[in-house]
C-alpha cells in the first residue's frame, strides 16, 4: 500500500480516468474507492480545499 499527498487536480484525473465502485462523505471529507486500468484499486480522499491523499492498494 502506498500513499500519496495530492493536489486537487490529481484527485481530479485520478477520478475521472477510473471506474468509480463507491463514494462516501461527511464532514467535507470525501472519500472515492475506484479502478484505475493502469494502477489498479485506488482510494481518493478530498478535503474540503480539494487537496487529499491517494491510496494505492495492493491486490
């Protein structure tokens, strides 16, 4: 597993370049769980000023 401070517009591509499975928020936070072809399940976490982490997770 591996995680990654990331700027909004890296969540951004993440997000659309994925196939989306779930999405969850509270408290401004949001978090995305989703496939991406090329690095495979990811979770996105969004703070309420855009910027977040990604989470690779190993399979």
């Amino acid at each position: 597993m591996r995680l990654i401070e990331a700027e909004p517009s890296l969540i951004q591509d993440l997000k659309d370049e994925s196939e989306p499975i779930g999405e969850k928020s509270q408290s401004g936070v949001t978090v995305f769980t989703a496939r991406h072809p090329t690095l495979g399940k990811l979770v996105l976490v969004k703070a309420p000023d855009g910027r977040g982490i990604v989470v690779e997770v190993d399979e």
